[in-house]
C-alpha cells in the first residue's frame, strides 16, 4: 500500500510539473526578446499561466514605472511610431498588437512635460498686432483629431516634435468663424430661404455687394481671401498627463451591416486618450497689420468674370472692431464656453471657462 501511495504522489508531482516556455519578439522601434513559462498539472494548464505570465512581464516592460521602459519620452512617437506588436518565436506569423487599453493606460500615465523651448516661445510676430492673449482651462475633457487615422483605431493631435497635445489654430478659429456668423445675423430679420443665401455669401468669396459681410470676411477669412487675425495653435502651459476614456457601441452589427438592433448585441469597447479637465491652454489671436496697412493704400481687387472689380471697404468699420476691447475676447468666451473645441463636442467634450477678468 506504501508503494502505492509513493506512486501515486509521484504521478502527481509529474503532473504539477507540466511546463511551457514562450519566447516571443517584441517590435517596438526595434526588437526585443519577451520570455515566460508557466507550470500546471498538464500541458494546457502550464500554457495558460505562461501566456499569463507573459503579458505580466509584456506590460513590465512597457510600465512608465520602470527604469528599462521601452515606451519613449514623447509620446507622439508611443502612439505612431512604437506601437508594440509581438510576433511569434519563429516569426511565421504577421504578429499582432498588443491589447489596446493596456497599451493606452501606460501611454496616460506618461506625465505631459512642456518643453524649456516652448514655454518660451514668443507668439508676437513682426508685422502682426496681439489682440488676445490668455490661458484658459477646458472645464470638459478634450479630444482633438479623435477620427484621425492609427493603427489603434482612435487618435489625439500631438505636436510631432514636443509630442504634447495642442489644440490647432484652424480648429481654434473654425469655432469662433461661427459665431462671428452669428453676431452678424443677429440684428439681421432673416428668412429660412434669406439665411440660406446668406450663409452662402458669408462662407463663399469676398462679397462686394454688403459691405457687413465683406467686413467680417476680411477678419475672418473668405474662399478667396486669407483672414487678416491670425490663431495661433493652443499649447498647454503646465505639464500635466492624459485621461484614457471609452465609447462603448451597443450596436456594432446595425451601424456596419445595418442590421435591427437588438439588446442582445454584445457591447464593442473603444479606448481613446483625451486631455484632462482643468488643463491650461495658451490662446493668441493676431491681427496682421502690415496686409492691412496695403490693403488701405492700395484697395483690395476681387475678378468678376473678364472684369475686376476694387471693393469698397469700410474701413472704420474693421479698425473700429480691432480697437474694441472686448471685442475678439467675447467672440471667445461664446466659442469656447457654448461650442467647445475637437472631437464629441455634442457630447460634451472641448468645452471651456474663460473668466470675465482675462486679458
């Protein structure tokens, strides 16, 4: 009976000491070696922990936390141009991306540090007025270039070389274009039908027959003419780092196969980074005084079919909105508090508080 009961406990330490050994390159900028091995009572068993063990020492690898992280400082190049893919021992497979969300939390947890060369920046050019200069904080998180295209399905604008998030001028002056529209409606008793021409004239080329409109377009732009403010990008003003937030789709198979939708759809997932709430961005809009200077001399000439046509410009009327105080940072403050700036805006997202003391 001892015999057997030695035997038996033999047969059971064999089983427990069932081993499996993974060894796997990680594509990171360049290669690297990943290892793990796992035991268990069986072969199957000792395989799982192996994997479990692999994706503890994947991750160790990748921990901020670390001394031998493999994740780069900027993180502009952690999201284009390290994205970790693994590939199996001997290579024979294309390899895969690690999972997303475990990439994007070590990604979030990377502090944001504003370069020395940035914070001193100067935004005045030579040429150019500051008509608005001032830090305001987003009061909602913020996501801009959220569809833009990545291998990690989703994205965020980062500054390529500083690899800090920033908010682009064109987005900045998108927003506040539209409610220069409509400050100009307001006092405008406008049709639907009379809006929709309107509309047309103020986002189409210089108008030469209202010279209200013609006066906006030259601040703001035209599809024949360059605004004469120029907004400048929006950087943050003090290091900071990067929230991972999600969409989770419902109805994955109504929106791609438009099939009915139905509770009994498994919810889809979708991590993304945004910026934290509360994070200052550096804002600056400038008028360009030297174009303004030879428009004044010399008129400002629009082509009309064979004919050209010197547009007549009220030139009090954009001197006047330039010298106004308030007048570009109220244009702001509705933008930014009512509209928001980037990506799920109707959501939420991008919005921001701008106090009634900023310069």
């Amino acid at each position: 009976m001892g015999n057997s009961k030695r035997g038996s406990n033999s047969h059971e330490n064999q089983r427990r000491d069932a081993e499996f050994k993974i060894k796997r390159q990680l594509w990171m900028g360049e290669k690297f070696i990943i290892e793990a091995k796992g035991t268990g009572e069986n072969v199957t068993k000792a395989k799982k922990y192996a994997e479990k063990n692999f994706n503890k020492n994947l991750m160790g690898r990748l921990n901020i936390d670390s001394n031998q992280s493999l994740l780069p400082d900027n993180l502009s190049l952690a999201l284009s141009k390290y994205i970790p893919i693994i590939v199996s021992d001997d290579g024979s497979d294309i390899g895969t991306l690690i999972e997303k969300k475990l990439f994007l939390e070590q990604v979030s947890k990377q502090k944001i540090e504003i370069p020395l060369e940035l914070k001193a920046f100067n935004f005045q050019l030579e040429g150019f007025k500051e008509i608005f200069s001032g830090a305001i904080k987003n009061s909602s998180r913020l996501i801009c270039g959220l569809g833009s295209g990545s291998v990690l399905e989703t994205s965020i604008t980062l500054h390529k070389t500083w690899g800090v998030p920033y908010i682009p001028g064109s987005s900045f002056k998108g927003i506040c274009r539209t409610v220069a529209f409509e400050y100009l409606c307001e006092n405008k008793n406008l049709t639907d039908e009379d809006l929709e021409t309107f509309q047309e004239k103020f986002y189409g080329e210089l108008c030469h027959d209202d010279s209200d409109i013609l006066t906006w377009q030259l601040l703001f732009g035209a599809q024949d003419f360059k605004s004469l403010l120029l907004f400048i990008d929006a950087y943050p003003v003090e290091d900071g780092k990067l929230d991972l937030d999600i969409m989770n789709n419902h109805y994955a198979d109504y929106y791609q196969d438009k099939k009915t939708p139905g509770d009994w759809e498994n919810p889809v997932p979708i991590f993304f980074l945004t910026v934290k709430e509360n994070t200052a961005f550096k804002f600056n809009v400038l008028f360009d005084r030297w174009r303004w200077e030879k428009i004044k001399r010399e008129g400002l000439k629009i082509k009309k079919g064979k004919d050209e046509i010197l547009l007549k410009i009220d030139y009090e009327a954009v001197e006047e909105k330039i010298k106004k105080e308030n007048f570009i940072k109220e244009i702001i403050k509705e933008a930014l508090k009512n509209y928001g700036v980037g990506s799920k805006r109707n959501l939420g997202y991008g919005m921001f508080n701008i106090q009634d003391n900023q310069k």
